[in-house]
C-alpha cells in the first residue's frame, strides 16, 4: 500500500498510450499493422515495468531538505533553499512542489531540476512576507523519475515547519553599513561633529576667529597669555522615543505592505543608527490605548526589547486618540526628548483635529511628524490625459498632492519639523532627519 501512494504515472506514458490507440486504429484500414501494434503496446508494458523496477528498487533513492531562515524578515525577499541528493544510479528529473505557507497565496509552485547520479543539487526560491506573525510551511514533496519518465515516485520531506517573520532585520544590517561606511554621500546622509554648548566639556585650545567669544577661560587666558577658549560636544545619550500611530490611517497599504509595517521596519532601522550614535532609543505604539512600550535606554539587550515589541505590535485599525497620545507623553516621558511620530494625514482638516495635541507635545520635546506621499496620486498627476475623466481625476490628484505641502508648512508654522515620504524611502528619509537633527544640535 505504502508503495501504491507513492507511485504517479507521468503524462508521457498516457501520451504513448493514446498514440498506440490511434495505431490500432489505423489497423482497421491497413491490417498488416495489427501484429506491429501489439508489439509497440508490449514494449510499452514492458518499459512500464522496467521503469517501476529502478525507481522502486532502492529504499531511499534521494535525500532532500528545506533550508529556511531561523526568522523571515518583513517586507524583503527571504531565500529559501532546498537541498537534494540522489542515490540512484542514473541521473533522475525532480519535480519539487513545497507547500509555501498560505499567506503567500501561491497555488502553482512547481520547480524541476535534473540531478546527476551520487550528486547533490542545492537550489533556492524567495518569499517577500508582508506581514508580520507565524508562517507554516508544509510538506516538501519530491517527484523523481528516471530517464524513462513514464512513472514518478514521490518523496516526503520536512513536513510542518513554523518560521516566525520579524520586522525588516535585513534593512537593519543593509543601513548599518550605509550609515556608517565611507559611501554616505551617495545616500544622502553625512557624519557631522558639531561643535556644541552643551556641559560635555572636551578641550581648551587658541581663540581663532570664527569661535564664540562667550566660551572665553579668562583663567587659561591669563596663564597663556593669549586667548583661549572651552570647547565642547555635543551633549550625548539623548532620549529618542518612536512612536507608530496603528489607528486606520495606517491601514493603506503599498506594494503588499501597510504603511504601519513600514513603520515598524523604519523604526528598528533607526533605533539601530540611534544607538551606535549613543543615544538612548525607545518607542511605543497607539491607538485606543498606549502599547508596547520600551523606554528609551542604551543597554546591549534594547534592540532586542525594540524587535520583539515591534513584531507583537497588533492592531484593529481603530481610530487613533491623540488626547491619550499627548497625556501619557506628559505624564511618562519627563526629560525634553526626541519624539518621531510615524502616523498619516491625508486632509489639512484631518490635521487640524489633532493640532492642539500635536502643540502640546511641541511645547516639551522636539516632535517630528512622519506622514507618507500617496505614489497612485503621483502616478495620476504625472499621466498624460486624454479624456475629460482623467482631467477630472488628475486635477483631484493635484489637490490633495497639494494639500500634504499645506500640512508640512502648517506643522512648521508650529515649530514642529516634518518629514513627508514615499513609503519605500521611509526608512533613509526618517534616519537623515535624525541626523540632520543631531549635525544641527537643535535638541
């Protein structure tokens, strides 16, 4: 029985059996092709069995494995690689059909490879997750045939497999190397040591024109003779809190991926970069409620306290209370921070409503307010109209492209900095408006 469910008879063999019914067929009209027929169907049987004898007679004609990350990461192309080894000895053709989890929504996986006999063939495919939570994968089935190709016989491996998906890990090491290699300037972004005026006292050194006069040490002046002057650094391990809107505007998603997953996966990039530039990194999430809080420090284990907040961040999409926003802000974080916002406006009436706790903030901390660019807008207001509907529609498009810029003077007009995004570039955008904070010294 075992041997019965593991045996497939290829479309090849049905293809030669249908042509032998068309030879008999013929016989009726040219009856010298009677016996000749019966002698192709007797080789054909033959064969059949033949095939059967070699596929069968090894116990364990092949070995294969599925090789998948220890995690997934959200938002990227994941590799996943099947090994397989023949024993037989004839090289063999494999059809392999892994059962991808059901959140990729993939019917028609099929792969084939040819495998030498005594050989091992490795392969890889990849999966892109847009979502964070647990991935089931199921059995990995092998076909083999021989050279024959009339039967295959099927191979179980690595059955039932969970593999959780983590907010984007491979961002954070492919911005690791950005943000500290000596290829920022083609991205953008700059290291900076600002000279600042904060107690972090560094040297005393000459006076030279251009140095602030109110830095003058009359004492080593006095000693020296000569003017000289305190010099100091910029003030480090300043708070850094994130903080991920999860309320519906953050539902739309964007090539698969919703914009609060954007979100999380710039957040764990940047907690990365704000703790390599020593300061403390902390964020939380809200909606209905303030969660999944971790409060800003710079131990070794924070950016696994961020990851694993980041991953459990679940939502309903509910409309998000910005008046709990700003009293848990007051109430919690007591020391002048950093605070970047990741929610989206796509009115300035939407923005409005939730000025005055936005002002609030302000007046306490350094708040910038991350909001996302519609790309479909872009793609609309850049078409090339033809119809009287599409001026329609790109006009609106126009409108509301428009209406994101009067909400970032709006916010500037406040005092409180923005960074408007195309969701892809989130994450570069996010960790240039840090370090442009930092260069400044404005915090």
């Amino acid at each position: 029985m075992k041997t019965v469910k593991q045996l497939y008879i290829n479309n090849f063999f049905f293809y030669a059996l249908i042509g032998v019914i068309v030879l008999f067929c013929l016989a009726f009209m040219f009856p010298e092709l009677y016996n000749a027929v019966w002698y192709i169907l007797f080789v054909l049987v033959a064969f059949f069995g033949l095939d059967f004898v070699i596929l069968f007679a090894t116990k364990s004609g092949i070995e294969a494995q599925r090789i998948t990350p220890e995690k997934l990461s959200n938002g990227d192309e994941n590799p996943i690689v099947v090994t397989i080894k023949n024993y037989h000895t004839f090289t063999v053709f494999a059809k392999v059909i892994d059962e991808i989890p059901p959140q990729f929504q993939i019917r028609n996986f099929n792969i084939t490879r040819k495998i030498k006999n005594a050989s091992t063939d490795d392969f890889q495919y990849f999966l892109r997750p847009t979502e964070r939570g647990e991935y089931h994968f199921g059995r990995l089935n092998i076909y083999i045939s021989s050279p024959l190709q009339l039967l295959s016989r099927r191979y179980i491996f690595s059955q039932d497999e969970m593999v959780p998906t983590y907010p984007s890990y491979i961002q954070l090491r492919k911005y690791d190397l950005i943000a500290f290699s000596n290829n920022l300037f083609q991205y953008g972004v700059k290291k900076i040591r600002r000279i600042g005026h904060t107690m972090e006292f560094e040297q005393i050194k000459e006076y030279v024109p251009g140095d602030d006069i109110r830095t003058l040490n009359w004492k080593a002046t006095a000693k020296k003779n000569a003017l000289m002057v305190n010099q100091f650094q910029d003030e480090k391990s300043q708070n850094i809190y994130m903080a991920i809107d999860k309320g519906r505007t953050m539902k739309m998603p964007f090539n698969g991926l919703s914009l609060l997953d954007y979100a999380i996966n710039a957040t764990l990039v940047l907690s990365n970069v704000i703790l390599k530039k020593q300061d403390k990194a902390g964020m939380f999430s809200f909606s209905k409620k303030i969660e999944n809080r971790v409060v800003a420090e710079k131990r070794t284990s924070q950016m696994q306290k961020i990851l694993e907040n980041l991953y459990n961040i679940k939502t309903d999409f509910f409309e998000s209370d910005y008046s709990r926003l700003y009293a848990d802000v007051k109430k919690n974080i007591n020391q002048r921070s950093l605070i970047i916002l990741y929610t989206n406006f796509e009115t300035l009436d939407g923005l409005h409503r939730q000025l005055p706790y936005l002002k609030g903030i302000a007046k306490s901390h350094l708040l910038v307010v991350v909001f996302f660019q519609n790309t479909e807008l872009n793609q609309i207001s850049n078409k090339k109209t033809t119809t009287i509907q599409e001026v329609y529609d790109k006009v609106i498009a126009e409108k509301f492209i428009f209406e994101k810029k009067l909400i970032v003077n709006e916010l500037k007009k406040y005092g409180i900095h923005s960074v408007l995004t195309q969701p892809e570039n989130l994450t570069l955008d996010t960790i240039n408006k840090y370090l442009e904070i930092k260069a400044r010294g404005i915090l």
